[in-house]
C-alpha cells in the first residue's frame, strides 16, 4: 500500500474500524515509513487528550447528579421533620404549657436549617468554599433565632396563663427544658449545615 492509501485507513486503525488484514498492512508500513508513522503519532495523541477531557466532564456530571441528590434528600427530611412538628403542635390543647413545645423543640430549629438549604442554589456566587459553609452555618442559626423570637410573641398569652397556676421553680424548669432542647437542635443543625455544605460545595468542585 502507498503512503496515501495508508494514511487514509490510519483513523480507522485507531479507532479499530478496519479489518485485520487491513490493520496489519497499516501496522507493518508504519514501522518502514517515518512519515506515516509520524502522521499516526500525530492523530492518535489527538484521540487520546479527547478521551482525557472527557473523562472530567463525565466525573463532573455525577458529582452534579449526587450533589442534586444530597439536597433534595435533606430538602425532605427536614420538611418531614416540620410536618412532625406542627402535627404534634396541633394536637396539644391552646391553654397547655405543652402548646408550643413542639413548636420551639423540632419546627423551630428544622426550618432554620431547612431554610439554610436554599443558600445551595448560590454556591458559586462565594469565593471559596469555607465562606460558603459558614454562611449557610450562619443562616441557619439566623432563621432559627428569628423563628424563635416570632414564637415567643406568638405564644406570650398562652404562658401568661400559665404563669398564675404554677410556682416560679416548675415555671423555670419548663423553661429551661424548652430552651434547652431548642439551643442543643440549634447547634447540631447548624454543625449539620455547616459540614453539608462543604461537602455539597467539595462534590461541586468548589476549592
């Protein structure tokens, strides 16, 4: 075969296209001829960089896909955990200290960190992935705050009634145990949003 013919059937020698006879025609004028050698060298580099950079992108599309997945299942799991919440809520009789237990406990401290999901959608807008995690740290304990100063105000009458059938230490104790489980949500919320998001970010190939 000339060099012409052999040059032509080299793609297909590549990509493993042509016949084996067809092959070993190409195989052996290839060790005789520098030039077609050099044309083969040439092309079969080109193939190989395109395989390398597709294999980024394929790497990428899945860490897309688990990221996508990693906050849709929190996205449900904390709206579960608020639909728990309020139906417990719901239960509990308006003139019961228990009325806004559930509210403060779980609803509260679930929507601070369910909120603090959407700052996801933003990712690439932060310089660096350590900002991003503490901003969406931040943002959950900034909504749970909000949600608990709006709850206080909600349930003020509720625990004024209260008030005049308990003595000061049952009232503290009450108090106590209500913040106290709140504040310890507060914080394993905020560590989980913290830790989640910098993961999510890392998945995302944020540095």
């Amino acid at each position: 075969m000339n060099c012409n013919v052999i040059k032509d059937l080299i793609p297909l020698y590549i990509d493993d296209c042509c016949s084996q006879e067809s092959g070993n025609e190409v195989k052996k004028h290839l060790e005789s001829c520098c030039d077609c050698k050099a044309v083969f060298e040439s092309m079969n580099c080109t193939v190989e960089s395109k395989e390398t950079s597709c294999a980024p992108k394929k790497l990428n599309k899945v860490n897309d896909w688990k990221a996508s997945i990693l906050q849709s299942v929190l996205f449900f799991l904390s709206f579960l955990l608020i639909t728990t919440g309020v139906y417990f809520e719901a239960g509990t009789n308006y003139h019961d200290f228990g009325n806004g237990l559930a509210a403060f406990n779980v609803v509260v401290p679930a929507t601070g960190f369910l909120l603090s999901l959407t700052n996801w959608y933003f990712v690439k807008l932060y310089p660096s992935r350590k900002v991003f995690s503490w901003c969406s740290c931040v943002l959950s304990v900034a909504v749970t705050l909000g949600a608990t100063v709006w709850c206080l105000f909600h349930y003020e009458m509720n625990i004024t009634d209260f008030w005049d059938n308990i003595t000061f230490i049952v009232f503290f104790k009450s108090v106590i145990f209500l913040f106290g489980i709140e504040t310890m949500l507060t914080v394993i919320f905020a560590v989980a949003a913290k830790t989640l998001s910098n993961y999510y970010a890392k998945m995302l190939g944020k540095e």
